[in-house]
C-alpha cells in the first residue's frame, strides 16, 4: 500500500493506492476543536468485511501529529481501543494502559487511543496539546489518533459501528447492550481477525483481571 500527499485546498485529502485502485480520502477539518471526522472507509478491508458488523479496522484515520493511518494495518493483532481525555478523574488509566501496552506488543497487542471532547468537556486541548500532555505526562508510547467525536450524531464512523454492536458492557449496567460509550475510557477489545470481542465500562481498569485475562487469551489465537 503506498500513501501521498496529494496537492488540493484541502490539506487532509489523501489518495491511498491499493493494487492499483485509487480512492480518495477526505476528512473534513473543525479548525476551532482542532477536531478531524474522515468519513470514507479504507479501501484495503473487503466488502464482506464492512458487512461484517463487528469488523471495525475498515477505516482510514490520521493519527494526532496529522500522519495518515489505515486501521486496517493493525489486523492480525489484538487491538484495544479507548477513548481518552486529558482532564478527568480516570486520565491516570494512561498510566496503566502504557504499561500493558509495553508488556505485551510484542506479543501482538496494540492501544489505540483516541481522545475525545464529549464528556464533561475534559479534552478541549488540540491534537499538539493533547500529544504533548499524554507524552510528557505518561509517557505514553502508543498509537494515538486525532481527536474525534465519539457519541451522538456528530460521532465518527468507527464509533457509530462500535456503538451499534448488541455486547453487554463488563463493569457496566447489566442487561444493557451497546449504546454509545457512557464516559471517557470506555474500552473496545478487538481480536486478531478484526472484529469487536468485548466491551469494558470506564472503570475497569486497564490491569483489571476480566481485562488482562481476556487479552491473554486472545494474544494465544493465531490471526
């Protein structure tokens, strides 16, 4: 797969080469919340796969310092993704979840972090500001991506998909399924061939055992 910048008024547009298939990207910009919503799926998942409801890597999306990324390269890992804030009580989870990142990438989990403004208003920092925090702070090493939207109308494709999956939240509300994510940390875990496994409410920390044992299990699966 090759990616480039492509000369337009629009300085998110991307023209992604695949197998020589040519799409075209374009995410729209908030210049005021520094805030990127690209609506367009990546043309590298299958069409059977974004059937899939549970398949959520279908997605071309820039990661916080602007560089393109294609969920899509991330399968054949176990992905966990979280939406993250800067100013809220569970914003010292960042600690936790770069530890279980360090622990185990190497045997094929990856974090993706995406931060988000939703809730209590407690990421209203741009992407430079939002990077400089998680990393001088926690030193944060793992993927993280522009700030985005991740409830209501105004959420991005990828959490519409999330939110729409009928899985009963661990730590949550019994008997509730799906919805939107209900504060900031809420956890998505997602197997190795790409599709949703389970869903963990804010509280359940990044080193809770229903979390970590769960992931072990997953890492033992091949892709």
């Amino acid at each position: 797969m090759a990616l480039c910048r492509c000369s337009s008024n629009n300085p998110l547009w991307l023209t992604v080469v695949l197998g020589g298939v040519t799409a075209a990207l374009v995410g729209g910009m908030n210049k005021g919340s520094d805030m990127s919503q690209p609506e367009t799926p990546t043309t590298a998942a299958t069409d059977a796969q974004m059937k899939d409801p549970a398949f959520v890597l279908g997605y071309a999306m820039p990661r916080i310092d602007g560089e393109p990324q294609d969920l899509y390269d991330y399968k054949g890992q176990v992905v966990l993704i979280v939406n993250v804030a800067s100013r809220c009580g569970l914003t010292p989870q960042y600690e936790a979840l770069e530890k279980l990142y360090r622990e185990h990438s190497d045997d094929g989990l990856v974090i993706l972090g995406f931060p988000a403004n939703d809730f209590g208003k407690q990421e209203p920092g741009s992407n430079a500001e939002i990077l400089e925090f998680c990393t001088s702070r926690f030193d944060v090493s793992f993927p993280m991506f522009e700030k985005i939207s991740v409830v209501g109308e105004t959420a991005h494709p990828l959490y519409e998909r999330l939110r729409e999956l009928e899985i009963e939240e661990v730590g949550g509300k019994p008997g509730q399924l799906g919805g939107d994510p209900g504060w900031n940390f809420t956890k998505f875990l997602v197997d190795r061939s790409g599709r949703v496994d389970s869903r963990y409410s804010p509280r359940v920390t990044p080193d809770d055992e229903r979390l970590t044992d769960r992931i072990a299990e997953l890492l033992k699966t091949e892709g």
